[in-house]
C-alpha cells in the first residue's frame, strides 16, 4: 500500500508546515510523536507544536476501564475501530474518542487546555525534576490535591511519584504552590547562575518562595558548589529581592525532618540502614521556634525578620480554611430498594423457617435489628454481603462469617452467617412448630433430642444466644463490619463481581501502611554501629531502636479488604490512590492511606480467602455429603475432642489424648493442651474454647489459672467478648455501660475507674475484674461459633470418611511436605517428628513441617498407605483417593514443580512414553526435573533412550 508513496523527507517538511500553529492530538503521543522529532532534527528542521495526549486523559479520567488502549477506550464509548493499526482507521476512532473526553472534561470543570504539553517533551523518567512544596487551602484544593497525589503515583512514577507541570497547572485551583528548598527550581536556577529574566520567569509562578537557615545549604560549601556562607546569603537574599520585586510573600521555613537537634540520630540510622551513602552528613532539619528562627536571619533588618518569620508564615496559614483530610459521616454505597428489600427478605426467611405466624421472640428481634440497619443505612451492607454470598454458594462454595456479623439475626435471614444468634430453640422442619425452653445452655445444639408433637419427627435445634449489640451496639449506631470467608479458589471472583457490583471506577483495594517493627529497627541501630566499630551500650541501643520504630517503611494492601464509593461521590473526596508497595506493574489499586483512616466513613468489605470453604467444597466433592445436613451433635465427632478412641488409634500412638490434628480451630499443640485442661462434652463449650484460644492474655495466665484453681469453671470463665457484656447486665449493670466496658477490655485498653467502680457495686468478684484488666483481644462469640461450626463438619468427615479427609488435609493446607520422608513409611515420618521436636527455636517453616509430619503420621496409623506417584495418574497438585489408599500428586515430589506437572499432563495426553528421553522430550523438561522423578521411581522399567540397542534384539 505504501510502495510508491513519497519518503519522509519530502513528506515531513509539508506535515510541519501544514500542522503549524496547531495542538496535535494522539493515542499515547509520546510514541508517535517521537519519530516526528527524531526525523525533523535528522533532517534540520523545526517542529514547535503543542500536544494532548488522550492517553493520558484516559488514565485520569477512566481510571476503572481495565486498560487504556485505543481499542479498549473505543469499546467502552461504544465508538467504531475496525481495522485497527492502520492509520485511517486509528485517526477516525481517536477523533471521536477526543471528541467524547471533551464533554467528560467539561462535565467535571475542567479545562481541556490542561492536557497540552510539548512535543519536545521526554518520558517521565529522564525528565530533571524539583521540588515543591502543596498546600490545600479549601476542599476544592483537597480534592484536587488528592488527584495530584494519584495521578503521580498510577502514571508518573519514576523511583518516586513525580507530578508533571502540566497536571499541577490542570488541578492548581484551591492550592498554594510554594518553591520549596534548595531542590526547588527557583533555588537552582540561582545557584547555577541562570538568566535574571528566566529567574523571573520562574518565581512568578509560585504563590510564596521559601529560604531557610543557612545550615540546611552547609552541604553547597562542603563539595564547593559555593564559596562560603557569604554566598548562600546572597541567595536567600536574592529569593526575598525577587518577592519583594515581584509582590511575593517571602517565607522562612525549617524544612523540618525531626523534632528536637539531638533527634538526627533516628534520620542517620533510618538512611543508612537504606543504604544511602551520605547518611552521616545530616543538616540540622529540626523543628525550631520563632526565636530560633529569628536568629537565624541574623543578616536581615529586623522589619525583614519579623516578615519573612511571623508575618507571611500566619498569611499563609490564614489563606487556608479549616480542612480536614477525611470528611466526617459515613458514606454507604447506595443500591435502590435495599431498605425494603431488606425487610421483605428477612421476613420471608423467617416464616419459611418458623411458619407464617412468628414467635414472638423471633419478630421482636427482627424489629429490633431492622430499625437501626435502615436507620443508619447499613442494609446496602446486607444486601451487598448477601449477593456475594449467593454467588459463591451458586459456584459450589460455602462461605465462613467472621467477627460479630453473626450476631445479627438479620444477616442470619438473609443469607449472610450461618450463625443463629436467637436463645437455644426446637423447630420443626416440616410444620414449623418451634420451642424456646427456660434454658442455662448458651447453644441449641446442645439441647436434648426432642420429638415435634405434631409431627412426631426428631426436631431440629438451633440458636447461639448472642446480642445483637455486640454488632451494632446500644443504640445501633456502631460502624459494622460484615466480614466473610470465601474459598481461596473462588477469592478473586469475589473481588470481580463487587466490581461489577459497583464499578472499577468505585471499588479500590484497602491499603496498608507498613512501618518499622521493634526488631528491624534493632538490626538497623546494631549493623550502624557495627560497620562503624563504634561502642554503644545496650541501654543506647534500646532508646534509639525505639526513636526508629513505626516509620513508615513500605505500602500494601489488606489481604481482602475492598473500599467501596458511594456512586455520587469520587475516591478523591476521601483520601489518593496508588499502586500497593508503588510496584507500577501491579493490577490492583489501592487507597494512600492506611484502609484504618477511612474505616469508618466508606465502607469496607471483608472478602478473605480461607481454607476451609475449600476444604469443605472437596470433601463434599470426594463423598458426595452435604456439609449443611451434618448433624452439629454427632456423638463419635464430639469424642474427637477429648480422646483417639473413635479414630482407632491410642494416644501413644500419635502422641496426643485428642483425635484432633489437622481439625481447624483444634489441632494446634496449644488448643490440644487446652481441650485436655478443660475437657469438652458439649458444643458451647467448643465454642468458648475457640473464643479462648484466639484470645490474648485471655487464657494463659488468666482463665488458664483460674480453672487450674477452681475458683472459676470453663462456663464462668471470660471466653468471648460478649460474655463481659452479658454477665454484667445479669449482675444489675445499666446496659450501656456494660457494653462500654466490653468494648473497651476487649480492645485491650482495661477498665476506667468509672466502670471499675460499676462492677464493684454489681458485687462482681474480685477475680472477675482482674481478669478484665489482663485482657489484650478478645473474641466476640458469632466469630468463634462460626469457625466451630466449620471445624465442627470438617470433624466429621475425618471419623467417617478418613481417605478423603487426609487427601483433603493434604491437598488444601500441607504447604511443608517433604516427599522423601512422608512417603516413605511410619518409622521414618516417627524418627522426623522425634528430630523436629529435639530442636530448639524451631523456624515457623520447621513448625508447619512437624504439624504435617503429625499428621501423616497419625494417617499411616490410622492404615492408610500412600500409593506411588505415577507419571499417568498422579494429579499435579491434588492428592487423589483410590481404594487401596491416596495417590500422592506430582508436586508431591521435592523439588518438582508445578509448572513442570502441567507440562507433564498435557504431554502424557498423546498417550504412553517410550522412555525417559521421550517424557523429556515431550513435556519439555529439565535435567532436575528428570532425576527426581527417576529417584522417586516414577519411570519404573521405562527404557533411558528411546533408540533401539542391537543387544536387545
């Protein structure tokens, strides 16, 4: 198509000339426009147009579209591209596309003047950058800041996130722009002798200009850059000349970095401990007061002192209006009907379980729910929690609640927990008749049997027994969480359809702060003094590892923490975006701030991966049982939890008195010590044990010892949060304050004198409050009941269904698997637990291993035996069950991995090998790959080479 056109150096000079004077316009401009320049300066000619690149308008204004190219803009505008890449078809979609992001450029007051830069400008990353410094004077510049902060960290960062003039100049409305120190522009271009009329050029633009003490710029002197301190004056004077020439308040700041002087020793250990060289040479950035500050413009006139000092600092400060980083109030999403819908889903849950006429009990607890859900507007927070739970269940998987949603009988109608928070309760299945006996039980599980008088068929039991104010509090205005637990496997399709919930546009990914922890800074303060063989004493290090503690260090996001926007607002009216950990590769975006900022003004879904959804959906896959119809009173699974017996096996056998390795919530050391100490019959009491072990401070030395001395049993002891609530209330405390004191111990922060005294007037024992105040974290009891009732079913299908449980186990949570030992027979896999268990401070890697290693060896005594791992059977990462026992998958194998098992698959798909140098050849594998399965017996007889050996004949 091109083979007669003219060459580009008859075309370019017309292209110049015709485009003169005029704004070029293209999708991502930097690539186009840079042969342009290339051959224009090859060819000595002179290209000075401006440009708008509508990618980088894509970015900022489209943020949630999955990419920015021309194809995906165009697809989403609902614009033509056929044919695209070939330059007709391209110029004819982009038109339109520009033409579309103008009117979204004016819907949001914008200017469209903003996006144009220069052609001759370069990427990002070899642009010279300075300094500068931002101030938001109203919620305009907030916002607008905020963008600012985005948009340098999604598009321009380099090493650091950098804004580009053009992008300041387009969000400048409501900011101050100040010059900065000695990397600002105005700085530099005095100390490198610029033009006066450029210097000029350049304070104009700012709306204040910075100098600081001559300390800060000792440096410039030091590696000769300046002659002395004569010099850095006649700067800092030269910067006030200019203000006063140009009607520019001058300002004298600090640049403060630290506090106090004698704080520049945190800042040296922080730099060095990051490798910086210079981090010996520290200026004294210090915070100083007004005195300080005076006497360090000793040069200036008194008048000029007190101007650049008190005066243009207090105008500054008085240009901006009292702001706050994160507005006040809570902004939910909206979803259309949700109150209603709400309302009519939970009553129509209710009568299909307890019949048309409702107990009394259990509509007044649905009024009591529902008036402050819809009061407050946290339906949308069921409905949205409801919808992801529906979905997950439609693709086979259960999900877990967590923290206190299970004490909404509300979430429990609608979908959400499977936790029951009403008192113990009989209903019948098929009539609806339901009982709620005058019991001491705390869970209707554990109810006796009893048979429907209308129907005479065993009654189902049910019921929790926990107060709904553990969720929403007293008055119903708490902030809530809905936190759940969704399979690992179906995690990320969560996270998708809260998306389409919601929109990408809506939908951010909680960030995280990470800071220096205790232990970091030690080896910071240590490996400085080391490398500079200088004495320090302990005391010293101590004090200046805690001066360097809680730094920020990095940035994340919260494992399943997703932040939605309400539709009529922006991510921008609350907090900046970015990339987690600034990785610019990273698909997900998360909020700047740490996600505990805005916690309690958006709200935040909880969709975190765990592994018993998937440990369920299996088992349910392998045996074809329902976990919903497991009954949660099963008499063998219950004597899992205080004996072997049931799983035929001693306990010298496995070394433990329970049967509960590999039982979530139930097979660590720490949880068997505590069910051997308390003895469990009942499902409540798994429940407070749960409550107990996840705890801090709330079992060892504090209901641990208390039981141990009898002075309190299991049921009295401090188990969930709600039990303080509860037990305070039935002693005669005004309900409020039990629940302020719940909340406070539960969060660690003890008993103010107030409640103190309550409780001592209540006649709550002694020990009572002196357990109270031990207390770190405390669980609330739906958290626990949920996780139990998990563990509880998981339980079951190791009494009766033991192959599948351990291929189960195996598969989903045996991270540390050593093949050559866990394969090879019960004398081996005994001689490694006895070697584990002989260290001193096991590694967490070494703990897992053991707990895998206990496991395996309580299968094996158990008379199940591994099968061999076999190139055309084996899966890649499942263990599968057959009849004489489970065959272990190829990833199995140390040091196989599974890249290679795919590989090997897909390749024994063409059917059987005839040697190892054709598994080899077909499944494109490696030496080492080769030789462990060779040194694991997977090749059997299989012939090396595939040629024919004239001795074989």
């Amino acid at each position: 198509m091109v083979e007669n056109a003219p060459k580009i150096d008859e075309v370019l000079p017309k292209f110049i000339e015709f485009t003169k004077g005029s704004v070029l316009v293209a999708h991502n401009s930097s690539f186009d426009l840079g042969f342009v320049t290339h051959f224009a300066k090859e060819y000595n000619l002179k290209i000075e147009n401006k440009a708008i690149d509508t990618l980088a308008i894509s970015r900022e204004l489209y943020e949630y579209y999955e990419n920015h190219k021309l194809g995906t803009i165009a697809q989403n505008m609902g614009i033509p591209l056929e044919g695209a890449h070939r330059a007709i078809n391209d110029v004819r979609a982009t038109t339109e596309i520009f033409n579309q992001m103008i009117k979204d450029i004016n819907k949001k007051g914008l200017n469209i003047k903003g996006y144009v830069y220069s052609v001759i400008d370069k990427e990002i990353k070899n642009i010279p950058y300075n300094h500068v410094i931002i101030f938001a004077k109203n919620y305009i510049g907030l916002k607008n800041l905020y963008k600012l902060i985005s948009f340098s960290h999604l598009f321009n960062f380099h090493k650091k996130p950098r804004i580009a003039r053009s992008l300041l100049n387009r969000y400048r409305e409501g900011l101050i722009v100040g010059s900065a120190c000695e990397l600002g522009e105005l700085y530099q271009a005095i100390i490198n002798k610029k033009e006066e009329s450029e210097i000029v050029d350049i304070a104009k633009y700012y709306d204040y200009l910075e100098i600081q003490p001559l300390g800060n710029n000792q440096f410039y002197i030091d590696n000769g850059k300046v002659n002395g301190i004569q010099d850095l004056i006649d700067v800092n004077k030269r910067i006030i000349d200019l203000g006063d020439k140009l009607h520019i308040p001058v300002v004298a700041t600090t640049d403060a970095h630290f506090l106090n002087p004698e704080d520049e020793i945190y800042r040296r250990i922080i730099m060095s401990g990051q490798g910086y060289s210079d981090a010996d040479k520290q200026a004294p950035l210090y915070f100083r007061t007004t005195d300080e500050m005076r006497k360090e413009f000793y040069y200036l006139d008194k008048e000029k002192i007190e101007e650049i000092v008190v005066t243009n600092t207090n105008k500054i400060a008085d240009m901006c209006e009292n702001i706050q980083p994160v507005p006040d109030g809570t902004y939910p999403p909206s979803i259309e009907g949700s109150e209603e819908n709400i309302k009519k889903i939970s009553y129509e849950s209710a009568r299909e379980i307890y019949g048309e006429k409702l107990p009394e009990i259990v509509e007044k607890r649905l009024e009591k729910e529902l008036v402050p859900i819809i009061k407050y507007g946290f339906a949308v927070m069921y409905i949205i929690a409801r919808e992801l739970v529906i979905k997950s269940n439609e693709n086979g998987y259960l999900v877990g609640s967590r923290g206190s949603v299970g004490s909404s009988f509300v979430a429990t109608m609608t979908g959400i927990t499977e936790v029951n928070p009403l008192p113990a309760h009989y209903i019948c299945s098929k009539c609806k008749y339901s009982e709620f006996p005058n019991t001491t039980l705390t869970t209707g599980i554990d109810l006796d049997d009893k048979m429907c008088p209308n129907c005479n068929i065993q009654m189902n039991k049910n019921g929790m027994d926990i107060p709904f104010e553990t969720f929403l509090g007293f008055k119903g205005d708490k902030s809530p969480d809905i936190d759940l637990n969704f399979s690992g496997d179906y995690q990320s399709k969560a996270h998708n359809h809260t998306e389409l919930l919601f929109g990408k546009s809506k939908t951010f990914r909680a960030g995280t702060i990470g800071t220096i922890a205790d232990k970091t800074a030690y080896g910071f303060v240590r490996k400085y003094y080391d490398e500079k063989q200088k004495p320090i004493l302990m005391p010293e290090i101590n004090r200046i590892s805690r001066g360097c503690t809680g730094i920020k260090r990095t940035t994340g996001q919260h494992p399943g923490g997703i932040i939605v926007v309400p539709k009529d607002k922006e991510i921008y009216d609350f907090c900046p975006i970015q990339k987690p950990a600034d990785d610019v590769f990273a698909k997900s975006i998360t909020t700047h701030f740490d996600f505990h900022s805005i916690h309690d003004n958006l709200l935040k879904l909880d969709i975190l991966g765990h592994d018993d959804p998937t440990m369920i959906r299996m088992l349910q896959d392998l045996t074809g049982v329902n976990p919903l119809t497991i009954p949660l009173d099963e008499k063998k699974v219950m004597s899992l939890f205080s004996s072997t017996e049931v799983l035929g096996v001693t306990k010298e056998q496995i070394n433990s008195e329970t049967g509960t390795f590999a039982v979530p919530e139930f097979g660590t050391k720490f949880v068997r010590q505590m069910l051997i100490d308390t003895k469990p019959t009942t499902f409540g009491e798994l429940i407070r044990i749960s409550g107990l072990s996840h705890g801090t401070d709330v079992w060892i030395g504090n209901a641990q010892t208390l039981i141990e001395n009898k002075v309190a049993t299991l049921k009295e002891a401090i188990c969930t949060r709600d039990d303080i609530m509860i037990y305070l209330i039935q002693m005669g405390e005004e309900p409020s304050i039990a629940f302020k004191t719940m909340e406070n111990v539960r969060k660690g922060k003890g008993l103010t004198e107030e409640m103190e005294k309550a409780m001592i007037q209540a006649n709550v024992p002694d020990w009572y409050i002196d357990s109270c105040k031990k207390i770190k974290y405390m669980f609330p009891k739906a958290h626990a009941a949920a996780y139990v009732m998990m563990a509880y079913r998981i339980a079951y299908f190791k009494v009766y269904y033991k192959k599948e449980f351990y291929a189960t186990y195996l598969t989903v949570r045996a991270n540390s698997f050593i093949s050559d030992i866990m394969l090879n027979g019960k004398d081996i896999v005994k001689n490694a637990i006895k070697d584990y268990e002989s260290r001193e401070n096991l590694s967490q890697t070494d703990k897992d291993t053991l707990t895998v290693l206990e496991v395996i060896n309580e299968l094996y005594e158990r008379e199940i035996k591994f099968l061999p791992v076999d190139i055309y059977l084996s899966l890649s990462n499942k263990f599968l069950v057959e009849e004489e026992g489970i065959r272990p998958p190829l990833t199995a194998l140390t040091g196989f991995g599974g890249v290679d098992a795919e590989k090997l698959i897909e390749a024994r798909k063409q059917g059987k090998f005839e040697s190892i140098e054709d598994v080899q050849i077909k499944a494109k594998l490696g030496k080492v790959s080769i030789e462990v399965l060779e040194k694991n017996g997977c090749f059997k007889n299989m012939p090396k080479s595939s040629q024919l050996n004239f001795l074989d004949l």
